[in-house]
C-alpha cells in the first residue's frame, strides 16, 4: 500500500471516530446513562455529573484524534518517520492515559459512594481498558518511530 493511499484509508478512520465520538457524546452516553442511572432510584442522583464526565473525557478523544489527523497528513507527503511524529504519538500516548486515569477516578467514586451497578461497572472497566491498550500501544508506536526517525537520518548522512 502506499503511502498516500495509507494516508486516506486512516482520514477515513479518524472520520468515522470523530463520527462516532460525537454520537457517543451526544446520543449513546446520554441514552446510556439514562438507562442505566435514571431508571434506578438509587442512582438516579449521578445523571447530571455522568453526563459531564462523558463530555470532559471526549475532550482528550477529539484532541488525540487532531493530532492522529496531523500524523496523516505527514504521512501522505512521505514524511513518515520524523521524531516529530514520534513526540505526536507519545502525545496521543498521554491523552490515552489521561482517559484512564478519569475512569478510574470515576471508578473510584462509584466504589466510595456505593453507588453502583453491575452495567456501569462493565461500561468504566471496558473503556479504562481501551484506554490503556491504547496507551501502551501508541507509546510502543512513539519509541519505534524515534528509533526509525534516528536510523532514517543515519541513512541520509551516510554517502
């Protein structure tokens, strides 16, 4: 595959995330917690803050897609293995983590206060764990790329 096909194939993908990102901030975390907390008397008080967790947690997702966005379009002019996207991947690194450092938080909170259900548990554990895969990944991905970039320019100063 070349390069600038490779490039329009993960737009494509970032596209369809951003897509999806909106739809989960808008509609299927809302309908989600509605479901979940609302229909529960118990739980019915964590609805509002639940709605705002989502929308603070989609701020590092929209960021981490931005700069993915970037990456691509290093990409398509054959800029590849630069240690410019290596920082870029280290960054979406951080974001990821952030993410799971937030779900925990809110784990923890769930936990503190008492107030949980077995659905909202599974929801917190299996976007924390994205979220590390993620991380761990990218963070992979960053050093690869540094070490790619170094013998890149190795190779340019080798006659």
């Amino acid at each position: 595959m070349k390069h600038k096909e490779l490039a329009k194939w993960l737009k494509i993908i970032i596209v369809f995330c951003w897509v999806f990102g909106l739809l989960f901030c808008v509609y299927i975390g809302p309908e989600t917690g509605k479901n979940i907390l609302v229909d529960s008397n118990f739980l019915k008080v964590l609805y509002k803050p639940f709605i705002a967790f989502i929308w603070i947690t989609g701020i590092p997702y929209f960021y981490a897609l931005c700069i993915g966005w970037s990456i691509c379009s290093d990409i398509n002019v054959g800029n590849d293995f630069t240690l410019k996207n290596a920082k870029r991947l280290k960054r979406i690194s951080v974001l990821a983590m952030t993410e799971g450092v937030l779900y925990v938080i809110a784990l923890l909170y769930v936990f503190i206060s008492g107030n949980y259900n077995t659905n909202l548990l599974m929801v917190l554990l299996l976007i924390l764990f994205f979220a590390v895969v993620i991380s761990v990944f990218t963070s992979l991905l960053s050093y690869l790329m540094g070490k790619a970039s170094e013998i890149k320019q190795d190779n340019e100063l080798t006659i």
